[in-house]
C-alpha cells in the first residue's frame, strides 16, 4: 500500500422497490431467510432512490456512517454483517491515476466511510431500507473491487434488509426464499427487465410520510409467531401465487397482474390483523384511494396500465386531493421502472 494521504471513492445509486408479492415473515432472524418467495418491481432512481458515497482511506481509524448528514451508529449486527462479507470478497485494486494500489489482505485493516442520503422519507413504508442496503453493498463492491454478481451481491445485501435483495436489479425481480441452512441459496434474480413492460407507469400516493410505528421487522417477528394466517399464507397461497404472477408478467397481462396484486397486498394486511397485537399499517386515507398495493406504511401504490390510464387516474386524485389545499395527500412520485446506476 502506498502513504497514507490517499482516499479512494466511490459513488452509486439504487432505486427502491415495491412488492407485487410481500416478503412478510422470517424462518431466520440472523441471517434473514423469509418464509416465502416474493416478487418487485424495482422504481425510478430518478424518484425514490438513495446515493451512496463509500470512502477508505489509510487515515480512517474506524468504520463510519452518515444517513442524510447524520451520523449513525454502524454497530448494529446488519451493517457488521454485511461489512464483514463484503470484506471477505473484497479484492486487489490497482487505480493508477490516483496511483493507489491496495492488495487484498489490506481490506482487513483499512476502514470505510459511508455517506448515504434517501431522496424520500426515511422508514415510512416505501422500502427505504431496501435502497439503503442494497446501494450500500454494491458501492462497497465496487470500492473493494468484489467479482460477485448482483445476485450474489443481493445475498449480502438481505442480510442488511431483506427486501434490500431485489434491489440490485431492475426491472421485475425475484426473490428466491432458498434451503439451504446458510442462506446461500436465497438470493434475488431478474425476472425481466425494465424494458420488457415499459408502458406500465407506477403512482406513489404519499398520504403520510411520518415514520411509521411498527417496523416491519418487529411486525413481521409478531406475525410469524401469532397469525395463522401467515403459515397458511407462505404454505399454501404465496407458492401458487408466485407462478401466476411470474406468468402473468411475461405475458404482459395486466388484468392478471392487477388481480393477483391486489389480493396479495389485501392478504399481506389481513395478516397483520391477525397479528396479535394487530397492526395498522393504513390509514384512512389509505382506505379511500384507489389503492393497489399497500407495503408496511400508509402509502399507496397505483399502478397503471399504461401513460392514458395513469394520467386519467392523476386527474382523479388531483380532483380530489388538491395539493394546493392542506390535503393528506402532498406529492406524487411518478415512475418508470428503471435500473440500478452506478454513477460511481
Ligand atoms: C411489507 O425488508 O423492511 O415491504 O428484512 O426486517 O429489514 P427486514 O424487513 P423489510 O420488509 C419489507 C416488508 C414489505 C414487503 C416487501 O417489501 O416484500
């Protein structure tokens, strides 16, 4: 390695995900194996994503990390694990303009800086955690030179969040729920990307973007051990589920799509009524759009069929909740699907 006055940098962007088919529920807290398989679309960058810089350099005495330029304490076990699996494939880099070189036993003893800012609201119920990770270990990949592929690098990056997985792809993504004891089989795979169903358009209705009450992780670890609902769920509907939906995506078929989640996202909130404690993930204003999807927070996803549909259905909510007046609903986030950037 070279003196010490270096630092090298780099920068990437990860769009966050929706679920069409929920993860909720672990069959293992550590190392976050769900108890089924799920599907995503991935989101616009441009809209809802987080920007990650990750930094080492010789002088950094400690890992570090600052959410939206604060300071946050990287002690929890899932920044540790994925630092510690990113670290173990980290690799010999050779930058020769900035005339660094870094062999691969020194990742051991170098620390990292991270600085990561979220373009919308921080655990409110739109993934932010799963742009978070996921952009998190692909720029730490990047910076340590790791070879793994995204779906390799999404089994390191569900074990920060799990939804976090599917994060590392465009377009719609599978999550995978795998055997095997050590997770490795559990990991996200592009289903197709963001161009094979480029007219649907996707509307996220912000009713609320106060930080929600329950975590999805505590709401999940409660659903596991209180809902039947949720073992009749993962057992008997979601496997059925996950195959139609798959087809109904490779047929472009929006009736199906439109069906299958519905009625996902519909299942996914009766379950956590029957969660004991029950869990209120909507609010009234939820209840009155006309709402497609609804992740662990207030928020409504709509999609569309395509740009006439969306607009037709904008018109709709504008009329209804001016955001001119103090309505609940104060902003729109129009997307395309997209694909994850490296602007590093
Ligand atoms: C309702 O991925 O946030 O959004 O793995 O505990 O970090 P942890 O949970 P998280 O849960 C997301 C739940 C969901 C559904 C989904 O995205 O599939």
């Amino acid at each position: 390695m070279a003196e010490k006055s270096w630092v090298r940098m780099v920068t990437a962007q990860t769009p966050t995900n929706i679920a069409v088919i929920k993860y909720w529920g672990k069959r293992d807290e550590t190392l976050i194996l769900p108890v089924n398989d799920s599907i995503s679309v991935t989101l616009d960058p441009a809209h809802l994503c987080t920007t990650t810089t990750v930094a080492v350099s010789p002088s950094f005495d400690q890992d570090r990390m600052w959410l939206n330029g604060k300071e946050i304490s990287l002690s929890g076990g899932r920044y540790q694990n994925c630092l510690r699996e990113i670290r173990a494939q980290a690799c010999d880099v050779e930058d020769e303009e900035k005339g660094i070189k870094i062999a691969k036993k020194d990742w051991e003893n170098l620390h990292v800086h991270v600085a990561s800012y979220n373009n919308f609201p921080t655990a409110a119920g739109l993934a932010s955690s799963a742009a978070g990770f996921a952009c998190l270990v692909f720029a730490l990949a990047k910076l340590m030179n790791a070879k793994e592929d995204n779906s390799e690098l999404s089994a390191i990056a569900r074990q920060g969040s799990g939804s976090a997985c599917r994060s590392l792809f465009g377009g719609f993504v599978k999550w995978i729920m795998g055997k095997a004891e050590d997770g490795s089989d559990s990991l996200a795979v592009q289903l197709v990307d963001e161009k094979h169903w480029d007219e649907l358009v996707i509307i996220i209705a912000v009713v609320s973007s106060r930080q929600k009450e329950t975590s999805s992780t505590t709401g999940m670890r409660d659903s596991v051990d209180t809902s039947l609902l949720l073992q009749h769920r993962a057992k008997e509907v979601v496997p059925k589920r996950i195959k139609q939906m798959e087809e109904a995506i490779k047929n472009r078929d929006f009736g199906s799509f439109a069906q299958l989640t519905c009625a996902d996202s519909n299942q996914f909130h009766a379950v956590c009524l029957d969660t004991c404690p029950p869990i209120f993930y909507m609010n009234d204003t939820s209840h009155r759009q006309v709402a497609y999807t609804f992740d662990a927070g207030p928020n409504a996803v709509l999609i569309a069929h395509n740009r006439k549909a969306a607009t037709q259905l904008l018109q709709k909510l504008l009329f209804y909740f001016p955001p001119s007046s103090d309505a609940d609903l104060n902003s729109y986030v129009i997307g395309d699907k997209s694909i994850l950037k490296d602007a590093g």
